[in-house]
C-alpha cells in the first residue's frame, strides 16, 4: 500500500509539472498572438492548466517548478510554424498524460469529474483558434503540389535527355522561376474572383514562395553533385522529405490524415517523375542527343 501511494505521488507530481509548464506555455502564447478572439482562448487555458496543477497540489501538498525547456521549445515552434501547429502538436503529445489520469480516476473519484469537464472544455476551445496562415493552406498546397510534381517530372526528362548536371540545373531554374510567377499570377486571379476574406495578394505570395522554395531543394543537388543520375534520385528524395514535412505540419494543424495524402502526393510525384523519365530517353534518342 505504501509503494502504491509512493507511485501515484510520483505520478502526481508529473501531472503537476506538466500542468504549470502548459499554464505558462499559454500564458506565453496569449501575450504574443494576434487577434482578441486567439489571446482570450488562450488566456483561458491557461487559467484551466493552473486550476489543474492546484488539483493536483491539494494531493501532494508540494510547489512544482515548470520545465523551462519545453516552454522554451514551444515558443520556438509557435514562432517558426504558427501557433496553431505548436499547441496542437503539445496537446497530441498529452495523450499519455490523458490515459494516465484515467487510469487514476477509479481511485479518485473526487477529481475525475472535474479532469474530464476540463479537457473537454479545453479541446472545445482549441477548435475556435483562427490563425491567418492556415487560411492559406490551399495555396501553399497548390505551389507545392504543382512544383514538386511539375518540375520533378522536368527535371527526370531533363537528366536524361541533356546529361549534364549544370545545364539541367540551369534550365530548371530558368523553368521554376517561370512557373512560380505564373502560378502566383493565377492563384492571384483566382482568388480575387472568389467570395471570401481571403487577400488575394497574400494567396499569391504564399503559393510563389512555396514554390520557389520546393525549386530550389530540388535545384541544389545538381549544383553540389557531379554525378547526374545522383542528382536526380537526391532531388526526388528532397522532394519526398518536403511533401512528408509539409504533410506532418497539416495532419497536425488541421486535425487530418497524413498517411493517405502523403502516399497521394508521393504517389504522384514518382508515376509523373518516372514517364517524364521515360519520355527523356526517348527524346535523346529519337533526336541524337549525345552525352
């Protein structure tokens, strides 16, 4: 009975860390986001983290000190990849706490009431965050898609057709830089006729610099490699390790599947890579393209 206490004090003592970490890591966030509606979510979050940690202090009767790493880390993120994302990604790793505390609540039956009333209040609210950078996600998805496939597929014709690494590189560049002013100049047009709030200034911005942006990942192996069959297979992985970073920031900020549009947009980069491929042999052939 007395290792069964000693357990769950330990434990306790966890939740109560993590509890004030989170108090802190909101209350960090509501003072840095923007918008009244984003600052009051968080504000009272962070309110529902401190009631849990003095909770848990009525059971260990004890002052826990924050973990400043985490706050630390949290504020990095929500910096670099938004709010939303850093919040979401914090609460998909309190999963283990959650089944933990339910683990915990046949034995106290005093507190299991008010933990579920408070993660259920606190996962309502989460729903209600607007961040302006997630309302463009269609368009980041349309430069990505669209460079990723497009010029991947260019890039394979290209390394067999002209079989110089430098020529290649050259001409995919002059190709992506084209393509993303053109896809900017139509996301521009396309959104400036669509009923909505979003900034059609922004939309193209966001669709060219992702653009340029997957360009140049797949751009820069024919400029550091020699070998130009290399090139192309560092360049198909870079475009693989973009398509799995940018599908893990949507499947966690908007709540949907990574493995099934990961496996699309892979899915579509290798079948239109591989006939342009294939259609690079032939040009070389058919034309006399030598090496």
């Amino acid at each position: 009975m007395r290792q069964e206490f000693e357990i769950d004090t330990r434990r306790i003592v966890e939740f109560q860390k993590n509890e004030i970490t989170e108090h802190y890591i909101y209350k960090n966030l509501a003072k840095r986001v923007s918008g009244v509606k984003n600052r009051r979510i968080f504000a009272q979050i962070s309110d529902d983290e401190m009631r849990h940690y003095n909770v848990w202090k009525n059971y260990t009767r004890q002052e826990v000190a924050p973990s400043q790493f985490r706050i630390w880390f949290y504020s990095v993120i929500s910096m670099l990849f938004g709010f939303t994302f850093a919040v979401k990604l914090m609460e998909g790793g309190e999963r283990a706490a959650q089944v933990n505390y339910e683990r915990l609540a046949g034995s106290w039956d005093d507190i299991s009431g008010i933990l579920k009333d408070e993660e259920e209040h606190e996962h309502a609210l989460l729903t209600l965050l607007d961040e302006e950078r997630l309302q463009y996600t269609g368009s980041i998805v349309l430069g990505l898609n669209d460079a990723l496939v497009e010029l991947t597929g260019a890039l394979a014709g290209l390394t067999f057709a002209l079989q110089n690494t430098r020529i290649v590189a050259l001409t995919g560049m002059i190709t992506g830089f084209a393509a993303a002013l053109s896809m900017a100049s139509s996301e521009y047009l396309s959104t400036k006729t669509e009923a909505g709030s979003k900034s059609p200034f922004k939309a193209a911005l966001y669709t060219g610099i992702a653009y340029i942006l997957a360009v140049a990942v797949l751009i820069v192996p024919y400029l550091l490699v020699n070998s130009i069959y290399l090139s192309l297979g560092l360049a198909i992985a870079g475009a693989f390790m973009i398509v799995a970073i940018f599908n893990f920031y949507i499947s966690v900020a908007q709540g949907v599947s990574f493995r099934s549009r990961f496996l699309e947009m892979s899915g579509l980069i290798v079948v239109v890579a591989g006939i342009s491929f294939l259609a690079g042999l032939a040009i070389r052939y058919f034309f006399g393209v030598s090496a």
